[in-house]
C-alpha cells in the first residue's frame, strides 16, 4: 500500500465517525463508569500512567505535565468536563497518547477496554446531551448501552481557553 493509500484510509475513516455508515476502529476507554471511543488514527500509543507533576494555576481537567519517553508531554484528565469523578487511577489506569497536526498530548483514562468498530454515530439528543457534550462527536448504539464517541479535535482545542503566558518588559 502506498503512503497516498494510506493517508487516503486514514481521511476515510475520520469523515466515517462523522455520522456516514461506513465504519472506523476505535479504542474504548472508561472514563469514571462511561464509555468512550476514540478514534483509533487519533491515538499515537496506550501505556501505564505516569507520574504527572501538577501544574498551579491551571483548570482541574489539565492534570498537569509527565516525561514521556523523554519528551514533557502536556497531561488531561477529562473526566470533570465529562461529569464523572475523577479519582486516583488504579492498576488499569492508562495514558492515551493523542496526536493530531503535530499535536500530542496524554489523557488519562481508568482502564481500556479494547478496540470496536464504529458505524451509525449519531448525535446526542439535545435534552440527554451530558456535561462536556463539546468534546462527543455523537454516540454508536452497543448491546450493553451507548458508546460516547469523543472528538478528538475538540479535546485539542480545549488549549485555546488556557491563560497564555506573561510576558517581561
């Protein structure tokens, strides 16, 4: 496959999560007790959380920051924004890895549950939108419940409402 294929695939299945029949894979993270899907071209790599050195004056879903494979890698927790507690991680926390445009940034999340194929996303009802409804793209109906599929460029935008830095004179 050449690399026009593949960016070609790729561009495919972000326009199938968008609402089309066509299917895209996904990993599915726990967040609190929901469920999450995230788009699978989205996610660099899945580790154990670090140890994530907390930043002062910055929002509760902005957990602060982790060397990651050398590197200082901006970490989110985003569970406040999607209503659930967020809570010391257990053994099963894990840290998703989420580029986009040369981007990268962490999100903690309490366990991974596997991979899923995603089709028929459809949008929130606007009276059952949940609290951070910005950052789902829709839901995919599931035999055990609805699947929340998060948008991933929505998450990354979150930067946008950070305090910018001082300048010196």
């Amino acid at each position: 496959m050449t690399d026009t294929h593949v960016v070609s695939a790729v561009e495919d299945a972000g326009d199938a999560v968008q609402g089309s029949t066509a299917s895209t894979d996904a990993i599915v993270v726990r967040l609190g007790a929901g469920k999450f899907a995230v788009d699978l071209a989205s996610v660099a790599e899945v580790g154990r959380a670090p140890a994530v050195t907390r930043v002062p004056g910055l929002p509760s879903w902005l957990a602060g920051v982790a060397n990651w494979r050398g590197r200082i890698l901006p970490v989110l927790d985003l569970r406040p924004l999607l209503g659930a507690v967020a809570s010391d991680l257990d053994a099963q926390g894990r840290l998703i890895v989420l580029t986009e445009g040369g981007i990268a940034v962490g999100m903690l999340v309490d366990a991974v549950d596997g991979t899923t194929s995603l089709t028929d996303v459809a949008a929130f009802p606007s009276a059952s939108a949940p609290n951070g409804a910005n950052l789902l793209s829709g839901q995919s109906p599931r035999e055990d419940g609805p699947l929340a599929v998060l948008d991933v460029h929505a998450v990354l935008r979150l930067r946008d409402g950070l305090p910018r830095g001082r300048r010196s004179a």
